[in-house]
C-alpha cells in the first residue's frame, strides 16, 4: 500500500500483535518515567527538563554498580532508588527553588541547565562509549507464539506496575503522600494548615527521582547506557505526560502504553527510522487540540 | 452607541451573564454596579471580545461586534481596561502609552510625543521615565486609563478603576474622567465607590448573579429595595426600613 | 542610556571587529572569532523571539536546519550558485517559521507548551530529514564539492582555495557581514512600532490585544523574522563547512547554544546575543586549557561551564551580561550627574 509516497507494508495480525506486546512491554517503562515527571508537574508545576538526565545518571550508577562490585541491575535497584531520591531532593531544594523565580518558563530553562551540565558530566567523565550490562538471563523469556518476551520485558512491565501501586498507596495511605495531594491542590492552604510546602516540593521532586531511578534499574538490561539517552527518553516522557494529562497518574500509565504501543507499530509500518515520528507527531497533536491530555484537569 | 442584547455565557454550567440587556447612549456616562461577582467584568470580557457569547449580540455604533477579537473592537473604538492593573512592566510609562498610541500612529517619535501628551491629560506628565513596574497603585490605575485614552476611543469601559485608591485620588480621577467625558468619549464604567457612581453617571444598570436586576438614574436605582437586598441580603431592605421608622418614632 | 552613546558604541565594536582580525595571524584565533559571530547570530534569531517576543523556543534548530539543508541541497541536486540559493534558504525557513507559527498561535500555545511544541517540530524534523534519502541524502548527509579554483572563489561562496587574504579572512567577513545585517535589522525593528507591539506582547499579551495590537499578527512576524535571521546561520555554516547532516542541522545543539547566547548576553537587546557568544566561548576557551592539560582533551567541559553559567544567570542576572552593563553605565552617569 503506498501513502504519500511511503510504501507501507502489510503483515498478518500475529505480527502487528507481536509488535503490540513488545509495545506495552516498553510502553511501562516510559509509563514508569512520566510517572514521576507528572507528580513533578502535578505538584511543583514545574516541566522537568532535566528528567531525561536524570535517569542517564542512575542507568549509569546501575551500570557501574554492576560493572565494579557486580551487583545484579535489578537488585541495585535498592540503592539507587533512595540514592535517586535524595538526588532529586537535594537538588530541587538547593538549586531548582533558588534559581527559579516562578516564572514557568524560567523554571524549564533552569531544568535545561541541569539536564545540560549532567549530560556533559557524563560526556566528561564516562565518555561516550555505550555501556552494556550483561546478565546470564537476558535473553531467556518464554515464547508467546506472536512473539517472544525475554524476562527483562517481563521484569519492566512487572516493576512499572508494582511501584505504580506503591506510589499510588502512598500517595493515598500515608500522611506524607496525603501531604502532597494538599499541595499540589492548594498550595496556599496547605501552607496555612501547617503544611511545611518547600519540603513537600521537594520530596514530590525526590519521589519524581526515585521513579526515574527504578525505571534505570528495568531498563539497563535491555538498553546500552550512553550520554545522550537522557535526550531521547524526555521527549518521550513529555509525550507520555501531555497525552496522559499533566498531573494524572492513570493518564501515565495509559498515555505510556499507548505511546509504547504506537512506537512499535509506527517501526513495523514505517521502519526504523521514520517510525519514531509518531512521537512527535502525537506531541504535537495534542499541544494543539487537547492540551489538558486524556485525563488531565481542565483549566477555566 | 453600544446596545447588547441578551448576552449570556455560561462556564461548565454556572451561569456567569444570563440574558444581560444595555445600552449606553453616546456622550453619557453609564455605570454598572452589583455586588462581588455578579458577572460585571465578565460582561465587560463579552463585550470588548475577549469572551464569546453563548447567545445574544454586541451592537458598537451600528456594526455588530459580536464575535470579533479584541484588537479589531478596539481599532474600531471600544477600547477596556482591567480590573487587576495589567502595566508592560519592564517599559516606561511612556513607552507603555506609546504601545497604544500606535494603533492609530505609525511612526514611533509621533508615539512617544502623543504619549507624552495624553500622560499629562490623566496627571503623570511626572513619571514618562519612569519603570511602570515601579509605579504606586494610583499611578497605575492612571497608566491603565491613559494607555486607553491613547488608542483614541469612542467608548471607554472603565473596569473598577478606582479600586484601591485613597478619598484624594478618587477625587482626583472623577475629574480626570470627567473631562474625557467632556473631550467626546462615551464611558461606561463599573465601580464600587458609590460617591463616585452617584456624581458622575447618567444612568446605572444593577448586574446580580449575571442578571439585569435594576436600571434607571443612579440615586432611584440605589435606593430600590430590590437593589439593597442584592449588596445586603434578602430582607436588609425591611430592617433598613424597621430602623429608620424606629429613628422616626 | 542615550541612542546616540548606545550607537556610538556600537561604531567601535563594529570598528573593533572590523580590523581586529588583521592583526591575527593564528588561524585558530580567526576561527574562535568565526565561531562566535556564528552563535552570535543564531543567539539574535532566536533573540527575536525569545527576547523581544517573549515565546521562548526549545527548537530552534528548525530554522537553522532547513536554512543549511535547502542552502546545501539546492545546490547539491541542482548546481545553482550559493547566492541564490541563500535567498531560498532565508525563504525556506521564514515559511517553516510561519507553518510553526500559525500552527502554535492559532492554538493559543503560550509559556513551556509553546517551549515543547518546538521541541517536538525540531525533532520532528531531525526524523524526517534522516528518512528520506531520495530527498535529504538521509543519514549520509549532504556533501558539497569543494571548490579548488581560486578564481571561482567568490561565485562559488568558497574561500578554502582562494587569494591569500580570502583564504584567512573570507570567512570571517562573511559571518561579519551577516551579523551586521541581522544586527541592523534587530536594531530597527527595536526602535519601529512593529518592536513596540511584540514587547508589549511579552510584556502582557492581554493587554496588548486589548489596546489594538494583533498579536496573532505581530508574534507571526516575528517568528519568521527570526526563522530567516536563523537560516542566514545555516547558509554560512553550511559554505563554510560543504557539510550538513541531520544531526548537525537538527539536533539539541544548536537550539541550545542560540538560547544560551541570548539568555546570558541578556534577552531582548541587540547586543545580548554577541556578548553571550563572547563569553561562553571566552569561557570556554580558558576552560579547555585549564582542564586540558589536567584530563585531556575530553568533550563536555565547555557546556558543563555553560549549563552552570545560564543557571548563575537565570538566578541572580535575569537581565544577563548587557543589563550588568546598563546597570553599569547608569552609575557611571548617575555619580557624575549626582
């Protein structure tokens, strides 16, 4: 079939289900990284550029954790998940709050800032060599007839839907998490009831971080770590978070299905190259004509 | 010169105007008063367009404006101001009313010196260099009036303008709108003060809950029990009543 | 500060930068001066919009981009001479600028969403320009044929085999000369009614559109003035260099480093962008043979020093370098006067 000139194959369904599967596999993980942008956005209103940079910097921890002391990816998780949230508490507290000034704009520059100067630290000190992890299971999994899921995947989708349940219990069990819903919808009234706000800044910040920092964990396995990964990622979890509503985090775990799902097809019908446009194209779209995403907050 | 008929807009549900009917005559100086949010500045918003109706239209001079945008509305001679001071802040006084001089003056040296003309029309001929972020409460509700004034409008909406200012200014900006009256431009303006309601206007509409509840000369109109229960509360007007017999006796 | 003082100095810095050069004979240093006019230049296109307007773009890499590849590839497919396709180039991206534009504007995108939607064009971009080969050469890139003859120098726009004194300097001039073009029009369009409306834009959309001013209009202009202020970038990059590919035209960098020199010169002046420019890559330079000698010649330091720089700026000199200056000068003046 040819549309505007691009031919477009067509498969048989067990293909195109195959490149679905594969699609909610890595659509989990980039549900997993929009969740902790949109907590971000939905508590401090801030657009965390500097999301992508972060999760370079733990895929690299991950990394060399398991280069060095030979720690298993996944069990490092339980260093670098803390590690991420006082990473990103401490930096929302120092750097982000002091810096900032309210206005949005400047705030997302200030966040580009960071992303710069962790990026080329990076670029600096690990080079731009691409580091793999090899683990004796990655390439073990069990076969689905369309397709075949290799434990690591399984270990993704797993992972993003269990801390989605933590967060989500936190968020609404405990005081803290009941905190932060406080803040992210009244700010000035949480401050009047007591509520110390600059520190649920930046524990929302933290928690973001933390997010980003498990989501490494899942992802080193399948994914070599290099400088710029932190790049490509944001603009996905950016996608992710408009498409899903700014703020909700249903709207993330659905817009990273979705987004993971429409990656893969978009690859099958368009090929390697041309086939991530369609997350830009779905950025776009939704800008312009449903910018509150499928579940965000209408605003006035 | 403006007529609106039946206006009515509706957020989510709630009714902000319903059916809201007016005219300002030209010349005249028309008010419109309610209590807090009875829907005034959002009639204001649908008028000069930067609202649009659920329903009803906007008349201007005997062209409907009713869905056009706010630049054309006031290139054609409405031209509003807002309740919460919107001033370019990082530019001068002069500059920021040269902005608006340039929608009837091309080059900019005729701007500036035309804003430096109608600077001294609304009393701050003192602050030309001044930063308008740095200017008091008065100052700016002057420069919101002057930007105005230098877009040369048939009618002026003045949105609670003298919010905010101290007995003196008041004082002072009555006779500044006064006199713009009294230069050509039609005014109708919602307020607060009521002093400043009964000296300068001709007629009053009363807006309550986003409905015409009253209309008529300022004095009669803020007299109306109807009128007094709005501001008040349902059954103030009785219990004024009660107690002015009970001064009486 | 006065126009006069203001036009005064900026006669000796286009003095300065006039015969400096000759007095250079390292062709590093001319090539550090290249350098920075380029960015300065690119740091203004996006000072158009950014600093004037007020919008600010996380993708301006778009206007730099088509400028190069059409400039590239106009006379790659077609053998045209490089001064008329510069025209083209100039066009080309103004029109990419009015399709962004009319798309984000029409669509009220303001603030970090207007910030993400160029983003998202950028990359957008990046894709397609790798995906169509036929069109674009894809990852391949596009090569110009290096001219070897000198007498060809100047129709060909090359000056790597050409007289002794074009040879050094050929390039230099050139970047000059468009930055004294851009720059000219950027001071006009300060001092012109058309400045006035997109200032007052930034300064509060609202009540510009209340006071008569067509902001969907002006912010149009603007966005294509600075797109062909961009692409004049993109045309000398890509004379200079005879190479662009979708990386180069497309990616992050470009979009960074033209906002990095308008942000921490100082947004909306005119001399901003070219004092941002100066300083980062004067910082730079010290930088590498600070660090050099220590690490080795590893990339990353410079934008490090950058990222931190702009976060400095954005903290504690909003106004950047030229309203330190401004500041500056008004002390001066004020104790004279006092």
């Amino acid at each position: 079939m040819e549309l505007f000139g691009i031919h477009i194959p067509s498969y048989g369904w067990q293909t195109v289900l195959g490149s679905a599967i594969s699609g909610v596999f890595l659509g989990s993980i980039y549900a997993l990284v929009a969740l902790g942008l949109t907590l971000i956005y939905g508590v401090l209103h801030i657009i965390n550029f500097a999301h992508g940079a972060l999760l370079m910097l733990a895929m690299y921890a991950v990394f060399y954790l398991w280069n060095s002391l030979g720690i298993d990816p996944y069990v490092a998780m339980l260093i670098v998940v803390p590690g991420g949230f006082l990473f990103g508490y401490v930096l929302q507290r120092s750097v982000i709050s002091k810096a900032s000034h309210g206005r949005d704009e400047i705030i997302l520059l200030v966040t580009l800032g960071i992303a710069i100067v962790i990026e080329n630290a990076a670029l600096f000190f690990f080079s731009a060599t691409e580091r793999s992890v090899r683990v004796p299971y990655d390439l073990d999994g069990f076969d689905l007839g369309v397709t075949f899921v290799v434990y690591p995947e399984l270990a993704a989708l797993g992972g993003s839907l269990l801390i989605t349940l933590a967060l989500w219990l936190f968020m609404s069990r405990t005081d803290t998490g009941k905190a932060i819903r406080a803040v992210a919808k009244e700010r000035q009234g949480a401050r009047l009831v007591g509520i110390n706000v600059d520190h649920i800044f930046a524990v929302s910040f933290g928690i973001g971080t933390a997010c980003v920092a498990a989501a490494a964990s899942l992802l080193v396995p399948t994914y070599a770590v290099h400088p710029q990964i932190g790049y490509l990622f944001v603009l996905i979890a950016f996608t992710v978070v408009v498409l899903g509503g700014m703020g909700s985090f249903v709207g993330a775990l659905v817009g990273g299905f979705l987004i993971g799902i429409t990656e893969q097809l978009g690859r099958l019908y368009m090929g390697e190259s041309l086939g991530v446009i369609t997350i830009s194209v779905i950025f776009i779209l939704v800008l312009l004509f449903r910018p509150t995403g499928l579940f965000g907050q209408r605003s006035g | 010169m403006l007529e609106v008929r039946s206006i009515s807009k509706s957020f989510g549900g709630l009714a902000a105007v319903s059916e809201a009917t007016l005219t300002v005559p030209q010349g005249k100086i028309i008010s419109l008063i309610g209590p807090n949010g009875a829907g005034k500045t959002t009639l204001f918003a649908l008028i000069s367009g930067f609202l649009k109706p659920d329903q009803g239209s906007v008349t201007f001079n005997g062209l409907g404006i009713t869905n056009q945008r706010p630049h054309r509305i006031c290139q054609q001679g409405l031209v509003r101001t807002f309740q919460v001071v919107k001033p370019f802040a990082n530019l001068t006084v002069r500059e920021n009313i040269a902005v608006a001089a340039h929608t009837r003056i091309a080059k900019r040296a005729l701007a500036l010196d035309k804003a430096a003309e109608v600077a001294a029309r609304v009393g701050l001929e003192g602050a030309l260099e001044q930063s308008a972020g740095a200017l008091t409460i008065a100052g700016r509700k002057r420069l919101e009036l002057a930007r105005a004034l230098a877009t040369e409008p048939k009618l002026l909406l003045l949105d609670e303008v003298m919010a905010g200012l101290n007995a003196t200014e008041i004082h002072e900006i009555v006779d500044i709108i006064r006199s713009i009256r009294d230069a050509g431009v039609t005014i109708f303006l919602i307020e607060h003060v009521m002093q400043a309601v009964m000296s300068l206007s001709d007629y009053t509409y009363v807006l309550n809950h986003g409905a015409m509840i009253a209309d008529g000369e300022p004095r009669a109109v803020t007299s109306s029990p109807q009128v007094i229960e709005a501001y008040l509360g349902h059954g103030a007007a009785e219990r004024i009543a009660a107690m002015a017999g009970k001064f009486d006796a | 500060m006065s126009d006069r003082a203001r036009l005064m100095g900026w006669l000796i810095l286009i003095a300065v930068l006039a015969i400096a050069p000759l007095f250079i004979t390292s062709g590093r240093w001319i090539g550090f001066l290249e350098m920075t006019l380029f960015i300065a230049v690119l740091g203004q296109g996006w000072n158009i919009l950014g600093g004037y307007g007020g919008q600010y773009s996380f993708g301006h890499a778009v206007f730099f981009g088509t400028g190069a590849y059409i400039q590239a590839l106009l006379q790659f497919k077609f053998g045209w001479s490089p001064w008329i396709t510069l025209w083209f180039a100039v066009s080309g991206a103004a029109l990419v600028g009015a399709f962004v534009g009319y798309l984000s504007f029409r669509y009220g995108l303001k603030g970090s969403y207007f910030a993400l939607i160029t983003l998202a064009f950028a990359e957008a971009f990046h894709v397609l320009s790798r995906s169509f080969p036929s069109i674009t050469e894809g990852g391949r890139g596009v090569q110009l044929a290096l001219n070897q003859d000198p007498v060809q120098a100047i129709s060909t726009f090359q000056f790597n085999f050409a007289g002794p004194f074009l040879k050094a300097y050929g390039f230099y001039y050139t970047i000059f000369a468009i930055l004294l073009l851009t720059y000219w029009v950027t001071w006009w369009m300060e001092r012109s009614r058309f400045g006035a409306q997109l200032v007052a834009i930034r300064e509060n959309e609202d009540a510009a559109e209340a006071l008569g001013i067509n902001t969907f209009r002006v912010k149009m202009g603007a966005i294509c003035l600075s797109a062909a202020v961009t692409a004049s970038a993109g045309v000398y990059y890509v004379q200079k260099y005879l190479f662009i590919e979708p990386g180069i035209a497309y990616g992050p960098t470009k979009s960074v480093e033209a906002l990095f020199a308008a942000i921490i010169g100082g947004v909306g002046t005119v001399l901003g962008p070219l004092l941002g420019s100066f300083f980062i890559h004067g910082v730079g330079e010290i930088a590498k043979e600070i660090i050099g000698p220590v690490f080795g010649d590893r990339p990353g330091v410079d934008l490090i020093l950058f990222g931190l720089i702009l976060i400095f700026v954005l903290a504690f000199v909003p106004r950047g370098l030229a309203g330190l200056l401004e500041a500056l000068w008004k002390r001066k003046v004020g104790g004279r006067n006092a």
